[in-house]
C-alpha cells in the first residue's frame, strides 16, 4: 500500500485534568503576561472569579458581554476595553461564545489567548475566528487567534446542564465524523477523530443520567478536545455546510441541527467514503456507522428530526438548493438526505425504515 499526504500541525499547549484550573496563573506566567484580561458572561462568574483571585496583581480585569455569534459592536466594545485595560494577555473562561469574543480581540490586537473552555464546543482548538454584522456572519482563519495554552479541566463542565452537554457534546461527535472524510484528512487526523468519536460516545449517555459523573465528564471533554484538534486541521464538509444553512437560514437551533442531521450525513458518506465511515461505526461499536449515531440520539434524549426542531418541507427543499449552488453538493442528493431527516427516516424503503426505527426503539 502506497501512503502520501500532508499535514499541517498546529502550535499550542494543552493542560488537560480534573482540577488543573489552579495551574492557570502558572501558564499565565509561562506566557509571560503582566497585566491579564478575563473574557467571561457573568453567567460563569463563579468560575471566573475563581480565576480571577487565582491571577492576584496581574489581573488588569475583566469583559464579561458576550453574545453568540460574536456580533461586531461586542466584539469592538471588547477591544476597547482591553486597551482601557491595558491589557497583555486574555485569558477566556467559557463556552464557544466566550472563546469567540477572546479571538475577536486577538484578532486585531494579536494579543495571546489562554483558553478555558466549559463547554464541548471545541473552538479553543481553532484559528477560526468568526464575526457578525447584522444578520450576516463571517468567518476566516488567522493563526493569532489560536489559543496559545488551553486548560481542559472537566470539573468546570459539570454544571453544563444535560440538554445543552449532549448537544455541544454532538457537535463535537460531529467535527470527529467529518474529519474522517473531508479532502485534507490524514491518517493522524483520523486516527484522533476515531479516538474521539469513542471517548464521546462513553461519555456522553453516561454525562446525560449523572451530570456530575467526573469520569464521565472526563470521557466527554477529552473526546470534545480530540474532535476539535482534527477540525482545526482538516476543516469541514458537507455536514456543517447543512448545518449553518439549516441554522443560519431557517433559525433552527445549531447544535441540536447537529444532532438531527449526523446519521443522515454519515448515511450519505458511507458509499461514498466506505473507509471513513467504517472507522465511525468501529468507534462507536456498531454494525452500522448511520444506526449507531440515530441510537446513540436517541439515548442523549435529543430530537429525531428535523420536523421537530421547525423545518418544513418546503425549507428543506431550498435549504437543498442553497447547499447546492455553493458547489458541497448535488440538489437532487441534498434533497433526499434532508427529506429523510426531516422525517427522521433514515432508509428509503418505509417497510424497513419501520422496522429499523421500532428495533432501536426497544433497545433505549
Ligand atoms: P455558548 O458559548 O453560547 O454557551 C451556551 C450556554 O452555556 C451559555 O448560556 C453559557 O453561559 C452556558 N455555559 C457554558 N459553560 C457552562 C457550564 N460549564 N455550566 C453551565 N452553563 C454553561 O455555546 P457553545 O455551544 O459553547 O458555543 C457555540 C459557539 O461557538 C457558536 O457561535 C459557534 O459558531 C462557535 N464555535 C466556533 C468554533 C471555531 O472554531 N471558531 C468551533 C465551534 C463552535
């Protein structure tokens, strides 16, 4: 067998342990920073101020107005203060929203991040940054706004309530699946997507029943983290391609879109990409990569399809068209996969679908 590809590593540290939170000011100092900004909602302040008593004199302060999708006046409000501030370094603490306003600063500043994620979300990992104006969102990749130290530490996830843990933690299963299949995969990429579509898929229905299951936090994060490192990478396809559209057109909720649409984008991969999508189904020991996620759905308690987030079918039909003009996709194949998860109907044969659906049923 002949092997050739290219990798493009990224730079960065990562602290990955249950209570390694305390070795912040530690990190903040090998970073070499004097006057530390923390980026965190006030809805994580419990957190932050732990932090933040943590960092002692150099603890310039704080921007705590975060909103998803990181809107231009936040993120331009965020910059202000930070110079008000005086600031070298920021240090976030918080979901994919707070990590997005901290890379909306580095990106004009080029000041170093120190990650602190609470959520599954995975964008520490990323030098991607995004901005929106209006109802527009806008995305690129820069590398200053690579966190340059990420400190994983599953104690501070364990108050994400279960809902929102398995859908971010989807998300994450999401960025796993796609890596395997996507053009610049490699075999070091897909070997980490494998490993952490295995580690989410233990954790995840174990965080669902017993949020404060350390070990199972543990499983989660370490899987969120892996999935995040391959999307850094080898970036995405035609899964968050539906969706953004989905999310971003028709307002559906992003993360559980997620969720919804996976067993559906896999299903579609799988002649396609039969190595990939082979390596899905061993990770989450199941015959059958499509079944395995629909069930695994079905244990985080999450929506079935898309209908029940809001979709119609009219919606899915220019969803399908908009996928299609871009060039992931053809119309036709686009139409099919999302009127199947519209109606949470994963084969095309009723009979089976039936039989399929009942069968994963009695075994949840
Ligand atoms: P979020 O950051 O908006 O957080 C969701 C909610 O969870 C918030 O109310 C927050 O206060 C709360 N929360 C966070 N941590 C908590 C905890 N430990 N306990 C209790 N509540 C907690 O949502 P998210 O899913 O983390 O991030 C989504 C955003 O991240 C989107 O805008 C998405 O586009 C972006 N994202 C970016 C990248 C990238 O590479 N740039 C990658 C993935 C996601």
């Amino acid at each position: 067998m002949s092997l050739a590809f290219d990798y493009d590593a990224l730079p960065g540290r990562v602290i990955f342990g249950a209570g390694r939170v305390a070795e912040v000011p530690a990190e903040v100092e090998r970073l070499g920073a004097r006057r530390v900004v923390v980026v965190a909602g006030r809805e994580e302040d419990a957190l932050a101020e732990r932090v933040e008593q943590g960092l002692g004199e150099r603890l310039a302060g704080r921007v705590d107005r975060i909103r998803q999708h990181v809107p231009e006046e936040v993120a331009e409000a965020g910059r202000e203060r930070v110079a008000e501030l005086d600031g070298d370094a920021l240090v976030s603490l918080g979901g994919g929203s707070t990590t997005g306003l901290a890379k909306a600063v580095a990106l004009t500043t080029g000041l170093p991040i120190l990650a602190i994620p609470t959520t599954y979300a995975g964008s520490e990992m990323t030098p991607i940054w995004g901005l929106t104006a209006g109802a527009r969102k806008t995305t690129g990749r820069d590398l200053r706004v690579l966190p340059r130290t990420v400190v994983y530490d599953p104690e501070l996830t364990l108050t994400l309530p279960p809902a929102l843990s398995a859908a971010s933690g989807m998300n994450a299963l999401a960025h796993c699946a796609e890596a395997l299949w996507v053009p610049a995969a490699n075999p070091v990429t897909s070997a980490v997507a494998e490993e952490g579509i295995r580690a989410l898929a233990a954790g995840l229905p174990r965080v669902v029943v017993a949020p404060e299951d350390l070990d199972a936090r543990t499983d989660a994060l370490h899987g969120a983290y892996l999935g995040a490192t391959a999307l850094a990478a080898v970036g995405t396809g035609l899964h968050h391609k539906l969706a953004h559209v989905l999310g971003g057109t028709f307002d559906l909720p992003h993360a559980d879109v997620h969720t919804v649409l996976l067993p559906y984008t896999v299903a579609f991969h799988a002649e396609r990409h039969p190595t990939a999508v082979a390596r899905i189904a061993a990770a989450l020991e199941s015959e059958d990569a499509a079944t395995g996620l629909w069930e695994l759905g079905r244990r985080l308690q999450a929506p079935a399809d898309l209908a029940a987030l809001g979709l119609t079918e009219e919606q899915a039909d220019e969803a399908a068209g908009i996928v299609a003009e871009s060039g992931a996709a053809d119309r036709e194949e686009v139409r099919e996969l999302l009127r199947g998860a519209l109606r949470g109907q994963l084969v095309h044969d009723e009979s089976e679908a039936t039989t399929w659906i009942q069968s994963a049923e009695t075994t949840t």
